[in-house]
C-alpha cells in the first residue's frame, strides 16, 4: 500500500483495498498523526476511512456507523476521540 503520507487528491491507488485499485477524492490531515480519507471504489462509491501514523506503523479503518446517536438537526459539529474510533473501526476488506 503507498504511504498515508503520500496520498493525493486524484490518485489512482492500490493497496487501499486488496482487490481493486481506487481513486483518492479527499485527504484530509489532523495534525502529522490522524487522517480522513474519502476514495471511489471502481463503482464510483464514495468510501469515507480514518487512519492513524504512530511510530510509523500506519492502521486505516472503516467506521460504518460513527454516531452512537443521531445529531440534532441544528448540531454544526461533534467531536470524536481518535482512539475509539479506531477502535470501533474495521479493516478493509
């Protein structure tokens, strides 16, 4: 898989997932350890993945349901811990 780090908007990648190669349509960085990934699968779906750089060992998850709750309609934001996130998250497949 190419780096976290070297992923680009437009990039034509493999390794995300092991059985295709996807196309980067967002990256999106928290810092120089937390990141948001949005790729098109070869169907053209969005699939939206964080991941994680620590001591250069990169995880990148799934979170298929990351509210435990529904946001009210007026909410702007929520903040989420890193961690449970990760936690919660699956492979890709």
């Amino acid at each position: 898989m190419a780096k976290l780090e070297d992923l680009k908007r437009g990039a034509a990648v493999r390794g995300i997932r092991p059985d295709c190669l996807v196309t980067v349509v967002a990256v999106k960085w928290y810092g120089s350890a937390a990141i948001e990934l949005t790729y098109k699968d070869p169907a053209g779906k969005p699939i939206l993945a964080i991941g994680q750089v620590d001591d250069g060992q990169q995880k990148l998850v799934y979170v298929r349901q990351p509210f435990q709750q529904e946001p009210e309609f007026t909410v702007e934001s929520v903040n989420y811990n890193l961690q449970e996130l990760l936690a919660r998250g699956e492979r890709p497949a």
